[in-house]
C-alpha cells in the first residue's frame, strides 16, 4: 500500500548525502576528537568544520556553537542553566514539553514562572511579554515556530524586549530550523536550540547557540569538551551528520523548495477545508497568521482526533493528532487548549505537516482518502451521536 508521511514535525528521514556524510565517522575515522594522534586530529578536523558550518547556519561565531543531544537538551540547558532560586522566568502556554516541565522544575526550586497566554490565533503579543516582566526576571524563552500549529512569534521585537530589561532570551527554534531563515544575530538573542532529527538529520544530536559572554552553567561536567560547556566524548557521527543536514537546510531556503512547500500545503488544506464541519486552527480574522511553510493544524467537528488518525494511517497516511512528542497521551493538545479551543475541538484537530520532499501525488492521495475516512467516521461517531461531551 502507498504510504505518505505528513509527520515532518514529529521527525524527518535522514537524507540520504547525510548518512553519507556520517559513515565513515563510525568506520575508518572514528577517532575521538581530543586524542592527539592522527586518528585524534582527524576526528578533530572533522568537529571543527562541523562547528563553521553551523557558525554559517546560525550566523555566530564559532565559539558560540555548542553541539548537544538535540533539542530537549538546548531547552533545558538554556532554563537550568540560568536560572536560580529568586530568579523570574517568562515563557509561553503554549511551548514545547521541553520548557513547560523545565520551567515545573525550576519552580518547585524557587524561580517566580510566568506562562504567557497567546492569542486565539497561536500569537504570543510582544506586549503580554513586556507587561509580564519583573525587577527580577532573568530569562525569556519563546518559541520560533510553534511544533503543532506553525505558527511563527515575532522573535525579534521579543528579544528587544528582553535587552531593554537587562534579561536574558532563548529561542526554541527547533520546528523554525530549515522552515525560516535563523539569524541569531538579526533575532537578537542570547540562547538558540535546535534538533537534527526535524532538519533530516539524526536522532539524538543537536546544537544550541550560546552567545559569547552569557554566564551559563553546563548541565553535564567532566572533560572540558565544548569549552567546558557540554562535557562528554562528542557524537560525531552525529554532529557531522548535522551540520550535512544543516547545509542542505539552507540551500533548500534559497532554491525555491519553500515556495514549492508552501504551494503543497496550500492546496492541501483548501481541499481538506472543504469537508463540511472543518476550520483551521491558526487564524486572525478567517486569515492564517504568520506561519511555516509545511504546517496546517484543521479541526474536524465530530471527530475524535485519535481515531482519525489511526483510520488514516490504515490508509497509509502519517498525520498526528496534538504533539507526536507526546504520542499515547489522550489529552487535548495544550497548544490548542492555550489557544481557546473547547476540548472537544481541541481533540477533534489534526496536524499535517509536510516533508520538503512531499509531492502533487502525495496531497493528491490525502485529499482523496481524509474525505471518505472522515465521513464514514462521523457515521459512527459518538461525538455525532451526542453521547461524547
Ligand atoms: C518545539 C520543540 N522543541 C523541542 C523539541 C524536542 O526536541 P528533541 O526531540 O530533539 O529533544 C521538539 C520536538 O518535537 C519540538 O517540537
């Protein structure tokens, strides 16, 4: 059977020029990078030009690249490792589980957390930001693209913000890497994360831009590799894996591969949209806000996400109800909840999110198949039935 994957944003297949990239860092160059003999320098060589690629993806110094275990890790490190007893931390309803249970954490240790409402759109307002800051707030963290809906937070007047108030800012750029240009200098802020495995690089690796001169601890000590701000022996297999992945990232943002994704995605929810009883989630107006080109989050009134995505996927189609990251979980998507949604349209909502290799074909076959699965579904709903709240 025909399978189309629309789950980018819960991970993307590792390119094939990137496991070429990786092999021969598990085979016949598997030296560790702090060794001082050949093998030791090759390995070195490698980390370096890895280390300037990614300095060219984020637009950084060199020195401000700390390679890490992707972005779990980045967004942990940004809020452990600034934050102290006393301190005020500013973040969003509507971030990642990698911030929100950081943020937990940090305030069952004595951080003041504040959790910014968005918009009904997926909007966070730069003012609800700035009316939430404190004598004392130390770190801002938001979001640069939102994992379920897309939807992309105006980052750089955030961050003029936070300098103005003597704070420090951290971006989760995780699902805006290779979606939206990353310019840490433009975007104005201390700290960046991002994850190999949403940019068709391996699992399990990542980089996190440190600007020079931020005082953060390191969440793991021993040798004084990445400037003592990450100890362990370097994955790097992975790393080398990343910045391949990264550098077909960004010729992917010049070449019209968006423009072509954006045309994709378009039709595919104009078509999905014309099923009776569907909306889009991420909306000012009847208008879509500001968002990546790969993403579209549609409720489906009298559905139960769950259930329409295991029918799809027995159609072969790969879509995700609420957070991937979160899969076995039956909550309603925290991101849709923040943004107003009841519970039952909250559960009611899928995301699509294209791959940058998803083609004509693959829209064609979604939009033949959700029609059919959504109308026999609703023959059998409960929530149709009215004895589901
Ligand atoms: C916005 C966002 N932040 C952080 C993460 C966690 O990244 P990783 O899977 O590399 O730990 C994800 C993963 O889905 C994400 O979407």
């Amino acid at each position: 059977m025909r399978r189309v994957y629309m789950d980018a944003n819960a991970t993307t297949p590792v390119f094939p020029e990137v496991v070429e990239a990786m092999r021969p860092y598990w085979t016949e160059r598997f030296g560790n990078p702090s060794s001082i003999h050949l093998d030791g320098q090759q390995a070195r060589t490698a980390l370096d030009r890895a280390r300037e690629t990614m300095a060219e993806f984020f637009n950084c110094r060199e020195a401000e690249v700390v390679f890490n275990s992707g972005g779990t890790e980045g967004d942990n490190t940004a809020i452990f490792g600034l934050l102290r007893p006393g301190d005020h931390f500013i973040t969003t309803a509507i971030e990642h589980s990698a911030v929100l249970q950081a943020a937990e954490r940090v305030a069952q240790r004595g951080v003041e957390v504040t959790l910014v409402a968005p918009q009904p759109s997926g909007l966070i307002r730069p003012d609800d930001l700035r009316a939430a800051l404190r004598p004392n707030t130390r770190l801002i963290s938001v979001m640069l693209a939102n994992n379920e809906t897309g939807v992309l937070q105006a980052v750089e007047e955030m961050a003029e913000i936070a300098r103005a108030a003597g704070a420090f800012f951290h971006i989760d750029a995780v699902q805006g890497a290779g979606k939206v240009p990353i310019d840490v200098r433009r975007f104005g802020c201390h700290l960046l994360s991002i994850s190999a495995h949403k940019v068709h690089g391996p699992k399990g690796v990542g980089a996190m831009f440190v600007r020079r001169g931020t005082p953060l601890e390191s969440l793991l000590v021993g040798g004084s590799h990445e400037r003592r701000q990450r100890a362990g022996t370097e994955n790097l297999p992975g790393i080398v894996g990343l910045a391949k992945a990264v550098q077909l990232a960004m010729i992917s943002l010049e070449d019209g591969t968006i423009d072509r994704l954006t045309e994709l995605r378009d039709r595919l929810e104009t078509g999905l949209l014309r099923i009776p009883g569907t909306g889009l989630n991420g909306c000012e107006d009847g208008r879509p806000v500001s968002r990546v080109a790969n993403t579209t989050n549609i409720w489906f009134d009298q559905l139960e996400g769950e259930a329409l995505v295991i029918a799809l996927d027995l159609k072969g189609i790969a879509v995700s109800g609420g957070s991937a990251c979160h899969s076995g979980a039956t909550e309603p998507s925290h991101v849709l909840m923040a943004m107003g949604l009841d519970k039952t349209r909250a559960r009611a909502s899928l995301r699509f999110s294209l791959l940058k290799t998803a083609t004509e074909a693959d829209v064609d076959y979604v939009l033949q198949a959700v029609p059919e699965v959504v109308e026999r579904l609703r023959e059998l709903s409960p929530v149709a039935a009215g004895t589901l709240g």
